[in-house]
C-alpha cells in the first residue's frame, strides 16, 4: 500500500470513528420506539430493520446525495451544493430524523472548523452530516466513494450498536450481524453512487411513524 493510500485509509477510520466527538450515540433513529412497540425484538427483526433502511434510505436518499454534495464542492458549484443540501434535509421524514443529521452536520462542521479544515468555515446551517463529510473529505483528498464508504458504515455500525443496548443484544451478536449486513452495503454503495437525478427519494412509513412516536416515549435513552 502506498503512502497516499495509507493516509487516505487513516483519515476514512477517523472520520467513521465512533469516537468523532459529533454526537453519533445520541439518536436512535426511530429504533428505540420500534424496540419498544415490539417492531424490533431479536436478531432477525432488527436485521431487516436495518436491511430496508440499507435498501431504500441509503440507497435512494443519503449516498445519491453524498455524491452530488461532494460533486458540487469540488466544482466550486455553491448553488449546487446549497439546493442538494435543502435536498437532503427536505428528505428526513419527521423532526427528529432532520434534528439528528443537522445535529451532526453542525457537529462535525465545528470540529473541522476547529481543525482548520479548508472550506469549513462557508458551510452553513442547516447543515446534513453528508456535507460536512463532503468537506472533510476534499480538504483530507479521500476519494469521493472512499468517503461515501466510511459514511455508509458508520451510520450501519451506529445502529447496529443502539440496537445491541436496546434489545439488548450480545456483543457477538452484533458482530455477526453487521458483518451479515456487509454484503447488502456494499451493493447499496455501488447502486446509489451511480443513481440517476430522478431515482433520488425513498419513503419508510415505519421507520417515520417510529420516529415521530419517539418523541412521546415514556422512557427513553436516546434524543428525540
């Protein structure tokens, strides 16, 4: 492995680290709500859970858009950029979904600002964690589909690692099961980063109506 191949791979880790201080462990998605109503209560169910979300959200909504975020800025496109951006955000179903990727967005955007990342600094709110990930991944010239990847698997990791303290799940449990939702992700990369303008959208009602309850849980570990 080259150098640059090297640094490229190190700054993927670090910008999918779960400890990239952006508040990851903050919002179920919606899992919590489902868990609680018996939606999701093993194994099986929280792997199809993930696996429609795998198929259709990323698929059909955050990868597309990663790539035309990334595209845009590395065009010096800023209108392009700012209507895929209102995209992305248009496209998050209820309040919480918006809260948690703007959330993040800003989070990160702050970070990379404090970093002295390049860029970091024109990004503004309401900001996708998609477009700060745009920009992380230009300033540190980690290929655009290298990025993609390392956002794609940090947000399967994320929810695999809610679903294993909420069921709860056995640590080896959850390690088998993302590494059987792999195989799903790396055909949702390969479909969504090569999606057309007009295939960009996808609706869970489930994943919506889970999400929106959330906020009305008696109990609950996760924001809303």
């Amino acid at each position: 492995m080259s150098e640059r191949s090297r640094a490229t791979l190190l700054r993927c880790l670090q910008l999918a680290s779960p400890s990239l201080p952006i508040g990851a462990y903050a919002y179920s998605q919606g899992l919590e709500m489902a868990i609680e109503l018996g939606w999701v209560r093993d194994v099986a169910t929280l792997s199809a859970w993930l696996g429609d979300q795998v198929e259709h959200s990323l698929t059909h909504v955050d990868l597309p858009l990663y790539a035309r975020l990334h595209d845009a800025l590395a065009a010096g496109d800023t209108a392009r950029f700012e209507h895929w951006q209102a995209e992305l955000v248009a496209q998050r179903e209820t309040r919480e979904l918006r809260a948690d990727d703007c959330d993040r967005g800003q989070a990160l955007a702050r970070l990379l600002r404090d970093l002295d990342v390049p860029g970091a600094a024109a990004l503004r709110a309401p900001l996708p964690l998609a477009a700060a990930f745009a920009c992380a991944a230009l300033a540190w010239s980690i290929p655009r589909d290298a990025a993609a990847e390392a956002y794609a698997f940090a947000w399967l990791e994320g929810q695999v690692l809610a679903g294993v303290k909420l069921i709860p799940l056995g640590q080896v449990a959850g390690q088998r099961l993302l590494g059987s939702l792999l195989e799903p992700l790396d055909r949702a990369l390969a479909r969504g980063l090569a999606l057309e303008d007009e295939d960009i959208g996808a609706s869970l009602p489930a994943l919506a109506m889970a999400s929106a309850l959330h906020e009305t849980q008696y109990t609950r570990l996760f924001r809303s």
